[in-house]
C-alpha cells in the first residue's frame, strides 16, 4: 500500500498553523493509505515553533524539523524531501492558498495517468495585484526562452511527486536550488492539473519583491547559460559600433564632413557605451561567479537542530 507524505515549509506562520494541521489533516484522515505531516520550522522567530512542537505532542503522524535559524523556502523544501520515505509526496505551503482539499484530486490524477509528477498550474491568482500576476508571467516566459528546459506556465512549487522524483532530487548536490524548475529538469512523466489559488489564509507573504527578484535571478542564472552568451553578443556589437565611429571620424577628417575637434558628444556617446558595456558584462560574470563560490564552500543548505516523530510511517 502507498503511503503519502505532505511537505510544509514554515516561517513565522504562527496565524495559519493551527488551521492549516486541522485541515490538512481532516483530507488524510479520508484516504485510505497512510499518511503524514513533514513541517519544517525554517527559522521561525514567533510562535510556530510551540505550536509545532504541541502538534506534534500530540499526533505521531506529526513530523517536524526545526532550523537551527532561517535558511529560506528552498532548503527548507529540500529538508522535507530529503527527509521524506512515503512513496508520494505533496509539497504545499502553510498559507493555504494552494487549498489541502485538492490532495484527494491529485493522488487520484497520479493514479489514473501512473505519473510521476503531477504538477499544479493556476488558473488565476486571488487576491494578488497586477505587479505580481504580470511579474510571474513574464518570469516564467523569460526563463523559457532563456533555459535548455521547458517550464510550465503559472506554477509554483505545489505538486505531487512520486518515489523515483525524490530520490533523483536528493542525488542533486548544487545549493542554490530552483526546485519547480529541477523537477522539470528531472523529467519522467508529468501531468498537469489546474485549479483555483486562493487568498492566504493568514499572515504576510514571506515573498516581498526584493525577495521574487533575488529568486528569481537565482533561477535564471542556475538553468541558463545565454546571458554569457548575450553580453558577449553585446561585446560584438560594441566593437562593431566602434569600427563604425573610428571609420566614420576618419573619412570625416579626410573629406571634411565631421570635424573631430568639436565632436565632444560623440566621444562622450562612446565612453558611456562602451563603460556600461564593460559594466554589464562584468556584472554578469560576478554573478556567475558568485554561483560558483558558493558551490564551491560546500556548506549545506540548511542545518537541523531538531527533529520530531520522525519513525518509518510504515511502523505507525
């Protein structure tokens, strides 16, 4: 018999937690396979750890991890999976805007199509403004057409994944981990399934701008290799440009049609050009660069200081 696993990652969720065990849990009870809770307590500085710690207490289906201080969404996804032994998996975050009652729907998906991945796409975005709703289109659109993988549309990390996805992403060493787009990058059969987002339950988004920027540069640069090959490209154009200027100065002192003497905006036009060319290029190989210093170290992605309840779900 298969059992089932939902990962939930956790930062300061102390407004949702309680709604989202009981709702969670209310779903599980209904299947007919054995099932569990992996929360991971990313750093948490209010009350989610208690509560946590209270609910697993309580329930031995309850597993819990606790950071030894915040380490982001991303590794704390990655803790659950890493820690996960179900044959399924769902991965949902605790504001419930990716509704628990669709767990039903998934695992009957997985089931009919034998699918290793059942990835969920949103047919709209309650709730969140344009800034946010345009932004992710474009992102997703920009990472295609940058990226040798083909990314689904208006995705996010909820989905199911199955036993042969997860012990493919725990042989995956890099850090700085991009999980909807490694998933994809694993391949394997994958189904789509749509449905409504909702509005978060409770609380603030722990994804500000600053913060959707950051991952999503990330993202880029993890899976795509064409911003070397556009600044390059830039690179090209820019001695191109300069040929021209330097052809054009010349034969205008020769026939006298520019007089290089008072040409002080085009020498200007040029420096500016040619800086914010060498400017760009340099940045993007710091970035890169950056990437690879951090590979490098080889630090882990996260640090566990406390685990709870975590026996095999087959002896529970």
């Amino acid at each position: 018999m298969k059992t089932v696993a939902i990962i939930v990652p956790c930062h300061n969720e102390e407004a949702v937690i309680a709604e989202s065990y009981r709702r969670i849990k209310d779903v599980l009870s209904s299947l007919a396979y054995p099932s569990e809770i992996i929360y991971i307590n990313d750093g948490s500085t209010d009350k989610t750890r208690i509560l946590l710690d209270n609910i697993a207490s309580s329930d031995p289906h309850i597993k819990v991890i606790h950071f030894s201080r915040n380490f982001g969404h991303q590794p704390a996804v990655t803790a659950g999976i890493n820690n996960c032994t179900a044959d399924l998996a769902i991965i949902l975050d605790a504001d419930m805007q990716d509704p628990p009652e669709l767990i039903p729907e998934l695992l009957a998906l997985q089931e009919k199509e034998q699918a290793n991945v059942v990835y969920c796409i949103r047919k709209s975005r309650v709730g969140e403004g344009f800034f946010k709703r345009i932004s992710a289109k474009m992102f997703y659109k920009i990472m295609n057409y940058m990226s040798e993988v083909q990314f689904p549309l208006d995705t996010g990390d909820f989905r199911l994944i199955d036993r042969k996805i997860m012990d493919e992403f725990n042989r995956l060493k890099e850090k700085g981990k991009y999980i909807r787009g490694l998933i994809s990058w694993v391949g394997f059969k994958q189904v789509p399934y749509y449905y409504q987002r909702e509005v978060r339950f409770a609380g603030k988004t722990k994804y500000p701008i600053r913060k959707m920027l950051k991952f999503g540069s990330n993202a880029l640069l993890y899976f795509s290799k064409k911003p070397l090959r556009m600044v390059m490209g830039l690179g090209f154009l820019a001695v191109l440009v300069g040929i021209i200027l330097a052809i054009w100065f010349t034969l205008g002192k020769i026939y006298g049609f520019s007089n290089a003497e008072t040409g002080w905006t085009s020498i200007i036009f040029t420096i500016i050009f040619f800086g914010g060319v060498q400017l760009i290029t340099v940045g993007v190989l710091g970035q890169y660069m950056g990437i690879l210093f951090d590979e490098i170290k080889a630090r882990p992605e996260y640090i566990i200081e406390e685990k709870r309840n975590f026996q095999d779900l087959s002896d529970q």
